[in-house]
C-alpha cells in the first residue's frame, strides 16, 4: 500500500507540472480560455492513475457550433501515448466548462511530460465539412 501511495505521488506531482505546459490547438470560433489536468486517484493498487481534465471553452463566433475535445498525453518527442476525445457544442458567443475522467495506466503516466488541448470543429449534418 505504501509502495502505491508513494507512486502516485510522484505522479501527481508530474501531472501538476505539465498542466501548466499544456500545448493548446483550437479554430478561430472556439478557444480555450483554461485548461486543467490532476490526477485523482490509483487505481487497481496503482495500475491505473484515474485523472480528470477540465477545459473552459469559448464559441466567438455568432452561430451555435459542435465540436470534439481531444486530451493527448505526450512525451518528450512529442510522440502521442494516449488520447481520449468527446463531443460538445456551444450556443453562440456560449462559454462553458467541460469535464471528464479517464484511466491512464501508470506505465504510459510515467512517460507523459507533457499534454495538449485540440480542438476540432465538426460540421453541421448537410454541410461540406
């Protein structure tokens, strides 16, 4: 037990340090106005480290808008370890904070040094993408 508690420590301390270095890719109608990645707890006696992000977005544009956030974890060659990705949408001129948890195995957790916020419009049904 105190061998996990120990581990998910020095993760959460690695996590702390790259939610301040997060890499941020959004349109022009949607920004991302903060962004926050913690670990919330080991799992599974430290197999998995459970985190939760938290992303407060911004439709500028003067139209309703839908669109996927995707949460990659990186590592120091910028090489994409894992990602999760949902679906949102905004009302005009909307600003709104979206949340979601995920499991991250410990063994890739202790690679990530970094994130990044991507933000990818997705077109209305009936339109050219």
């Amino acid at each position: 037990m105190g061998n996990a508690r120990t581990f998910f420590l020095l993760i959460a301390a690695a996590f702390l340090s790259i939610t301040i270095a997060a890499n941020v890719q959004a349109s022009e109608k949607i920004v991302v106005l903060q962004y926050q990645l913690k670990p919330v707890e080991s799992v599974e006696s430290g197999k998995y480290i459970k985190t939760e992000w938290n992303a407060k977005i911004r439709n500028r544009a003067s139209e309703p808008v839908n669109f996927s956030i995707t949460i990659a974890f990186l590592n120091n060659e910028n090489e994409v370890l894992k990602e999760t990705t949902s679906k949102h949408s905004l009302l005009a001129q909307e600003t709104k904070s979206f949340k979601d948890t995920m499991l991250l195995e410990a063994s890739i957790a202790s690679k990530v040094s970094t994130t990044k916020v991507i933000l990818k419009e997705i077109p209305a049904e009936g339109t050219a993408p």
